[in-house]
C-alpha cells in the first residue's frame, strides 16, 4: 500500500501546528508528510504503524515520527466507551528545530532529539507519563502560551536514555538533489509495486546505473539492501492484513509478495518472532483483554 502525501498546514501567526483530534475510532491512514510529527494517543488500544515498525500501543502512547516517514495509528476499541479516542497532534519542522537552537543555544539537546528521530522514537513510561498533563494543556492555551509548553515536552523527551527507535530505516535525508531525487523514484516504485516480481536488472535500469554500482548506491541512501528492504515492505503489509481482516494466511501471503507459504512463515518468524498465525492470535488476545480503569 502506497502511503498518502498529507499537506501539514501550519496556521498564519504560528510557527508550528497542533491538532486536537476526538473520534469513537482511529481509522488505517497509511500517510506521510514532511514535518515531525509527535503524537499522544489517549483512551485508544490498537496497532501502530511507523515505517516498516507495526505494534500493539495502549492509552498514554507517545511517539516522535520523522520526516517523510510513513506512519499510521488504527484502532476500534476506546477503554473508556464513554469518551472519544484523542490524538493529540504536534507538527513542526526541522528548518523550525534549526532557527531555535541558532537563536538559543541552550536548547541544543534538540538538535540532538531530531537527528535520532528519523526513524521514528517512541518512549518510556516514564518520560510519556511526565509529560501527558502538559501535551493535554495544549488545548487550552492560546497559541502564544503553547510554545513553552511544547519546548519543555521536547526538552524532557530528549533527555529520555530509554527511547527506543522505532522502524528499520528512516527516509534518505539531506537536501532535494540529482541523488536524493533518483532514490526517491526506485523507493517510490517500490512501495506501489513490492508484491510483485521485482528483478534489481530492472530497478537498475530505472536508475540509470549498472547492477553493480545500483547495488551500492541503494545500500549507500538505505543501508541495506533491495532484497532485505522487500522483505520488510511485504511483513509490514502481512502484518497490517493479519490484524486488520479476516483473511486467510494463505492469501495474505500472496498479496504480500509471497508465491510460497512456506517461504513466507519462515521470513514473518524471522522478522517478527512468531509465526503469523501466534501474531494474529496474540492481537486478538489483547483485543479481549479486559479495560483498564477510568481514566484521569
């Protein structure tokens, strides 16, 4: 599935955009945008999409997506059904990130938060359950009070030492150049056509290079390779249809990329731990877990 461009919107006066989102549900919304996002997820259990990353997240979820990462939160289940599921929204952008550190010096450590948030950064109970109060004051604050508030979050974030990295690769970085745009048309075509029969001898082609020099120049903008790069597209696809529909694992793995089930359980245990059939039975075990208690 090809994620969505999303045009971020930052309002006139401000400088960075905060959306306050409530609905009975978090729908699969495979997008991407330019801008950082961080997002806390409230009264929601579901699955997390970040790049080629797909796990469980409960209520109090806390995750930092890079740059043009592709990303979605999908859930049916609030723990408390007599509120809506919130999602509170923060975009800013790194040429935002730049001119606060240059001005300021003594925000530096953002600097440093940014750069290891390319891949996506979710992080510890700890830190999250320190800074839900002040991410749920935003929306009580005009915009002018926001900022604060926002850079203490970011500041205590950054000092997090538990913060693990989500997805396998974050997107070619760096400026818009002859490079960058040539890697961004194979990894285009790619994600719109990873269950098919994909020879490198015709990746190569598209980038204009011998099989020798396209191998490197792949591993060089992505490091790894074409082959391992496929692998990780299609579980991330598997793994959305096992949680997502009823399907048989059989077709699931045909509509991944696989031709043989074998070869496809083999490369889910591989990458995910379990089989596909423990994965989906595991979800729907967490689907059944009872709702916590009320929440603050």
């Amino acid at each position: 599935m090809r994620p969505q461009f999303e045009h971020v919107l930052v309002p006139a006066g401000q400088s960075w955009s905060l959306l306050w989102r409530e609905l009975p549900e978090l729908p699969f919304q495979w997008h991407y945008h330019p801008e950082f996002e961080l997002t806390l997820t409230v009264n929601a259990r579901g699955q997390r999409f970040i790049g080629d990353d797909v796990a469980d997240f409960d209520d109090g979820d806390l995750v930092l997506v890079g740059p043009n990462l592709p990303h979605t939160w999908a859930a049916q289940r609030r723990l408390d059904e007599s509120r809506p599921m919130l999602a509170v929204v923060a975009w800013f952008s790194l040429d935002w990130i730049a001119r606060l550190t240059t001005a300021m010096p003594e925000l530096g450590a953002l600097g440093t938060l940014v750069r290891t948030a390319g891949a996506g950064l979710a992080f510890s109970p700890q830190v999250r359950n320190k800074v839900r109060p002040a991410l749920l004051s935003l929306g009580e604050l005009e915009s002018a009070r926001r900022m604060p508030v926002l850079l203490d979050v970011l500041l205590e974030l950054a000092a997090d030492a538990r913060a693990r990295p989500l997805a396998s690769l974050a997107p070619p970085s760096g400026r818009i150049d002859g490079q960058r745009e040539r890697i961004g048309r194979i990894l285009d075509y790619l994600h719109a056509h990873f269950a098919e029969d994909i020879a490198v001898e015709a990746l190569a082609q598209r980038a204009a290079l011998s099989i020798g020099a396209f191998h490197r120049f792949f591993k060089r903008h992505t490091l790894t390779t074409v082959v391992d790069y496929l692998t990780r597209l299609r579980v991330g696809r598997a793994c959305q249809q096992l949680l997502q529909t009823d399907k048989a694992i059989g077709a699931i793995a045909e509509e991944s990329g696989w031709r043989n089930l074998a070869h496809f359980n083999r490369q889910f245990l591989a990458a995910k731990g379990m089989t596909p059939r423990a994965y989906r039975a595991r979800h729907r075990q967490l689907e059944r877990r009872p709702p916590q208690a009320q929440l603050p």
